[in-house]
C-alpha cells in the first residue's frame, strides 16, 4: 500500500469512527450498549477498512532481483592473477592503467568477496521488511518489556500536562472496566486492543509511509545486516505517531500516545519486527489493567470510588507537585528506554538500519558502494553514483496528502468540540 492509500485509509477510519458515535449517541437512549460491546466495535472500526484497503488495493510485488556488476567489455584491460597464499582464492590485481579489481583476497581457502552466480543471476538474500511479522530473539523481547517499563515515568508526566487543561480520559472509564471480570478486561484491553492497533498503525500506515512510493530500498544497509531502507528519515515515524494518537479523539490520550507512537515504531525498526511493537503495547496495556484491579483487590471498591473522585478533583498545585517528581523519575529512565532501544537495534543485527533513519536520503543514496558486486533493476545503472536531484523527486512522493490534511481537521475539530461542550 501506499502513503496515498494509507491517509486515505486513516481518513476512512476517522469517517467510520465519526458516524458510529453518532448513530450510538442517537440512538443510545433506545438500547445501552455494554463495555464489552464498545471495545469489540472499536477494533472493528480499525481492523474491519484496515482489511478491505489491502485486500482491493493489493499490488503486485516488486521482484528483488540483482545482477551481477557488468564484466569488462573484450577492449578493456584484464586483471592479472596472482599466485595464492595458503590455498585461498587468487588475488586479482589492477593492471598499470589503475582499473579497479574484479575480486579481493580472502585467505585460509574461502570463497572470494563478490558472491558467486548461477544461471545469470546473482545469490543474494531476500531483505527483510521491519514491518512484518518476524520472530525476534528472546533476550530482545525481555529488553523490550524493561525498556517500555522505563518509559512509562515519561508517559505519566505528558498525561501529567494534559490534565492542566482536559479530564483523564482512562479515568472516567475505569469504573465500567472494574466491572467485569479481570480475564475478560485483560485480554480486551491488554491483548486484543494492542495487536489491531499495531497492525493498522505501525503495521500498515507506518509500514506504507516508509517502505513504499519509492523509498524502499531492497539492498542490505550500510553495515551488511539484510534489510530493506527508506530514504525518508524519520518522518514516517513522526507522521504514523501523530497519526495514532489522533485515533484516540481525546486530546488527553493523543499527546501521550503521539509519544509512544514514535517509541513503537523505532522499536519496530530496532527489532526489524512488528512483534516488537505488539509486545510492548501489550505489555503497557496489560500492566495498567493489572494495576487497576490490583488496587480494586486491596482498597476495595469504596477506594476505587474515592481514588476516582480524588483524580478528578485534582488540583494545579497537587498536579505540579506530582508533575515534578515525575519529572525527576523520567529524566533518568527515559534515556535508559532508549539506550534498551539501541541494544535490541544491536542485539537484532539492524544498526544500520536505525543509523539510516537519521541520516534520511544520505545513508540510502550511497549505500550501493559498499556492494559492488550486485545492482537491482529497479536501481541506478552505474554503482556508487548518487541520484540526481530529478530522479529523488521522481522516487519521492509526498507523505502529506489532502486525505490526510481533511482527517487531521476532522479529528481536531470532533475533539475541540467534545473539550468545548463537555
């Protein structure tokens, strides 16, 4: 899917979402509709367009294959061979013209650095999408719970800011959550909620902004690790956060979860996996539902009762107090979370990768010179030459289209009007 077809499917799903709370708000004096019911109809708003763009915009795939680098032409100067050391390979030499070498040494008998081909094509490894479902190893899956376990000091404190000027919006529902049973919320909240949501937003949406309309690029990165690189930078990421936070149409959940958007997908990007990004917000989910009804165990409900009461009627003063020590905590975890991120990037092979990330076009356009012995059809036809300014134009289509643009109001607009009224 493209970026195109990814805004137009966050605009479907704002659409969707708009029109369903209006039917229920209209006709919910009729007929009560219960959590469990809610939950399950929020998912399918997400899930149920998020399935039917990729089934009617599916798109034949673009074939990674790769050529081996052309060979000198019959007029051109040979390398000249050179006896061999140990039994390893012949070492090719430049010939006094200064033209390059075909090959380098490598001893103790292996085979030489330009990989061999068969059949006119060149061995190379498919490279892997981060944004599909992968299996990771499971030390980064434990350094993936720490480093979202870190995170949440910071999270608290951008909830903490929200609260000068909008309610809680977890808050007000906690009460209808305690009343059901914990199995029934655990896996509603914790583990169905976390895995549709991953799947449209980092899965899809992410996953479009960044690895389509171009940007893809099917060679291993700068390092050697076997993946695929955009040369968008970290604007993908950014606009998929931005994006799943104003899926929450609160503007209390969108500033916190904009934040862990941006967590998700390096994670994503990190681990070279979607299950990245599953567990974590399984994990975060699941630990608030936990805390909730562990409260519930040991206070009883006249204390959920009061705990709820005394959230609402917090004060500035006791929000600053609060906010400081979080502050406090935050600063030192939050950097801690990232440097879990860093680890699970160097633990999965893929620095490279989130290196790239950050140098945007630049650690893209000239990847091709660390591999000379392979091109893509789809690339330049000379290696190591960057692109010209006319062809990245070309390759680069616009993340922010107006399907995009008239959603973003949408959203802004439904929740300055519940601020407003409610």
């Amino acid at each position: 899917m493209t970026s195109k077809k990814a805004n137009q499917l966050f605009l479907t799903l704002i659409l969707t979402h708009i029109v369903v709370s209006l039917i229920l708000s209209v006709f919910g004096a009729y007929f009560k509709i219960s959590i469990i019911v809610n939950f399950l109809l929020s998912e399918a708003i997400l899930m149920v367009p998020a399935i039917l763009f990729l089934l009617f915009t599916r798109q034949q795939p673009v074939r990674n294959e790769f050529v081996p680098m052309p060979q000198p032409a019959l007029d051109e100067p040979a390398v000249m061979p050179q006896p061999a050391w140990n039994g390893s390979a012949p070492m090719s030499q430049p010939v006094p013209n200064g033209s390059a070498p075909m090959s380098q040494p490598v001893p103790n008998g292996s085979a030489p650095m330009s990989q061999s081909v068969s059949n006119g094509s060149a061995a190379a490894a498919k490279p892997v999408c981060p944004t599909a479902f992968r299996r990771i190893k499971i030390s980064s899956i434990l350094m993936i719970i720490l480093g979202t376990f870190l995170l949440m000091p910071f999270v608290t404190v951008l909830n903490a800011l929200t609260l000068f000027f909008t309610d809680n919006a977890v808050a007000a529902m906690q009460g209808d959550v305690l009343s059901l049973p914990f199995p029934v919320m655990l896996f509603m909240i914790g583990i169905l909620g976390p895995f549709c949501e991953e799947f449209v937003f980092r899965g899809i949406i992410y996953g479009s902004y960044a690895y389509q309309d171009g940007r893809m690029q099917p060679r291993p990165s700068t390092v050697g690790d076997n993946a695929l690189q955009h040369s968008a930078g970290v604007w993908p990421i950014l606009l998929s956060a931005f994006t799943f936070g104003l899926m929450h149409m609160n503007f209390n959940q969108t500033v916190y979860a904009f934040a862990i958007g941006v967590f998700l997908a390096f994670l994503v990007e990190a681990a070279g996996s979607l299950w990245a990004s599953v567990i974590c917000h399984m994990f975060f989910n699941s630990y608030e539902v936990v805390l909730m009804y562990l409260a519930k165990a040991i206070g009883g409900s006249a204390y959920m009762e009061s705990a709820s009461r005394a959230a609402e009627e917090l004060t500035n003063v006791q929000l600053q107090a609060a906010l400081a020590v979080y502050l406090l905590i935050a600063a030192v975890t939050t950097p801690i979370a990232v440097c879990c991120v860093a680890w699970i990037a160097k633990n999965e092979g893929r620095q490279g990768a989130v290196r790239a990330l950050f140098r945007g076009q630049k650690g893209c356009k000239t990847a091709q010179v660390l591999q000379p012995q392979m091109m893509s059809r789809q690339q330049e036809p000379r290696l190591g030459m960057p692109m010209s300014g006319r062809q990245e134009s070309q390759q680069r289509k616009p993340l922010v289209t107006v399907p995009l643009i008239v959603a973003v109001v949408l959203c802004l607009g439904v929740m300055s009007l519940e601020w407003f009224l409610f």
